[in-house]
C-alpha cells in the first residue's frame, strides 16, 4: 500500500506547473527532447507536455538525421515531435541547420567545389526550414562557428566556402521561412571574455551587412563551479540588446562530478536560478531552454564520464533543489 503510493506520487510535481508559470511572465520555457523517450516513456511525456511551453528536438533535426543519403530526406523523427508539440499545443525550436558535427558521411567524406557546397547548403535549408515553415517557430541557423580562440571554426564550411556561408545560411533560412526566428548559437561565450566578444563582433557584423539575423543563443552547458558570472552573461545580454538582438537560453545543463552530493545540488539550484533571473531580467531574453529535464535522459554521463546529475529531476522523475529553485525564480 505504502509502496504503491510512493510509486504514485513519484515524479508528481506541484500545481501550478512550470509551464503555467512561465506562460504568465510570458517566456518561452523549453527542454530538448528524445523522440524516443517521448513514444515509449509515458512519465516522460507527461512531464514534457505539463511542465514545458517549448519543446527542441535533441538529435532528430540534425543534418544526418534528416538526409542520410544526399537527395533523400527523412523527416519522421522529426515529425514525431513537432506533432506530439502541436497535440500539446507547445512550440517547436530547431537546432542547428549548419554545424560541423553530426553531418552525413556523404557530406562530411566528399569532396565538393565551393558552388557545389553553397548549393548543398542552400538546397537543405531550404527544404528542411521549408517542411516546418509555419511549425517551427526558431532556428538555430549556425551552430558552433567560432572557435575558443575567437577565430572562425576552420570547419568543411568555411574551407570550401569561406566566412560568407553564415551570411548565406541565414538568407537561405530567411527565403523559406520568413516569420521563423534566427539564432546564431554557440558555448562558451555566454559571459564576457575572448569568444564572447568573437561571437559578439560576428553578429554586429551579420546586423550592420543586413543579414536576417533576430538573435543569439547561449547554450549555457556549465558546472557549478560560478563561471560564467550571472553580472557577465546579464552583460553580454545587454550588450547585445544594444545591436538590436534577442539574446535566449538554448542548452542548459549543470553538471556535477558524480555522485553528487547535497551541497552540490544546491550550489547547482543557484546556478540555475541565477541564469533564468539573468533571463528574465534582461530585455532582450524571452525563451530559456533546458537540454534536458531528467536526469534519465542527459547527454552528460555518456560524453562527460564521471559527471552527470546536471537536471532539475533526477532519474525517477522527483524534483531536485533546481526545480524548486526554477520554480521559485517563475513565481511559484
Ligand atoms: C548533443 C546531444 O545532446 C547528444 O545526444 C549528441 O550525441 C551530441 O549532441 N551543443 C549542441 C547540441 O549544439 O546539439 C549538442 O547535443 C550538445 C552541445
């Protein structure tokens, strides 16, 4: 009896949701998520559909998920979760159309002229932003292109086509969608220092040339350790309000060396709490995404051995000191 109950209530969170709370300040409050989690967890899908206003496809909008064979595209995963997204009426963000990682063997192994690569990526965008004109709601239209140093990633797209392919990405995503939103997303430069300011002058450059570009995304993969400082991302948010951009939250993960301890979860429930106020402080900020929401699911333990415990809910679904402190932080 009592075990039943226990079962029952595990993973039930308070009312109002986070999704209601978020819904009244008006932000955009999403998680990635796994199309196979969503068709085979129900306590995870549940949790998505109750807690979360917005909804990023983890790996199911890639450029190998999505055209695994040069001229054929395969949107079903894909489609999975942007109908699951509409059913719950949430929104949908993509991520990334350009990157340098997880791209098709075709693409990454072959050997293309620069016209022949602004061809593939023109006829990508244009077809992958064009299957969700009207249905996804924001792009992550280049991901990753600078480098820790602050130059230019010396990546397959800028060696066949130079730094122009990111002005070009970002029209092509312009021509098929017009009312999307355009991010440039990137790590590492969520505060002020050396790649910030790389990111920084890439996008007043994008601004001043014209290119339609609406925002930057901070993806905001950290540990609890203080850095960045909640004063310079609040900076770099406002210094880039100033050139006329939205600044989001795009991936945000905490981790901590496992197993974690309790003063650790909660040095990382005021790291989180610290980051969503910067969000909702500034005037530029207005969508905060979690990559990931369980401690099921994170991407962590497999690329970061020995880390993990980086979400609000651990494994089973039961809220951690981050949710309550998330919580608190939406009005709750
Ligand atoms: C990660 C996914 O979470 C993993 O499942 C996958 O194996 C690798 O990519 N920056 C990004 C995200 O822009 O797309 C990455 O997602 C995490 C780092």
């Amino acid at each position: 009896m009592l075990a039943s109950l226990a079962v029952a209530l595990s993973g039930c969170l308070p009312t109002p949701s986070l999704r209601d709370l978020a819904n009244r300040k008006g932000l955009a409050f999403g998680t990635a998520v796994r199309e196979s989690a969503l068709s085979t967890d129900s306590p995870y899908s549940s949790t998505v559909a109750s807690q979360f206003n917005l909804v990023v496809p983890e790996n199911e909008l890639k450029w190998d998920a999505l055209e695994p064979q040069q001229g054929t595209f395969d949107f079903s995963q894909g489609d999975a979760i942007v109908n699951f997204a509409a059913a719950n009426g949430i929104a949908v963000k993509g991520t990334p159309l350009v990157w340098d990682s997880q791209n098709p063997a075709w693409l990454t192994n072959g050997t293309f002229t620069r016209d022949q690569l602004i061809a593939i990526l023109q006829t990508y965008i244009t077809t992958v932003v064009g299957h969700y004109k009207g249905k996804v709601a924001q792009w992550d239209v280049v991901n990753e292109a600078v480098a820790d140093d602050g130059t230019l990633r010396n990546d397959v797209w800028l060696q066949a086509i130079g730094p122009d392919y990111i002005d070009m990405a970002f029209e092509f995503a312009h021509e098929a969608d017009p009312n999307a939103k355009l991010f440039y997303n990137d790590y590492g430069g969520e505060g002020l220092g050396t790649k910030s300011d790389a990111i920084y002058n890439l996008v007043a450059g994008l601004k001043q040339r014209g290119v339609p570009i609406d925002g930057v995304g901070l993806q905001m993969h950290i540990d609890a350790s203080g850095s960045p400082s909640p004063a310079d991302v609040a900076s770099n948010m406002s210094r880039l309000n100033a050139l006329g951009l939205q600044t989001a939250i795009t991936e945000m993960d905490v981790r901590l060396p496992l197993p974690a301890t309790n003063s650790e979860l909660a040095s990382q429930a005021s790291v989180y709490q610290s980051m969503l106020r910067d969000c909702l402080t500034a005037a530029n900020c207005g969508t905060f995404v979690m990559w990931g929401f369980t401690d099921k699911y994170s991407w962590i333990p497999g690329f970061l051995p020995g880390y993990g415990a980086a979400t609000m809910l651990d494994d089973s679904f039961n809220a951690k000191p981050a949710y309550y402190a998330i919580r608190q932080d939406l009005g709750g």
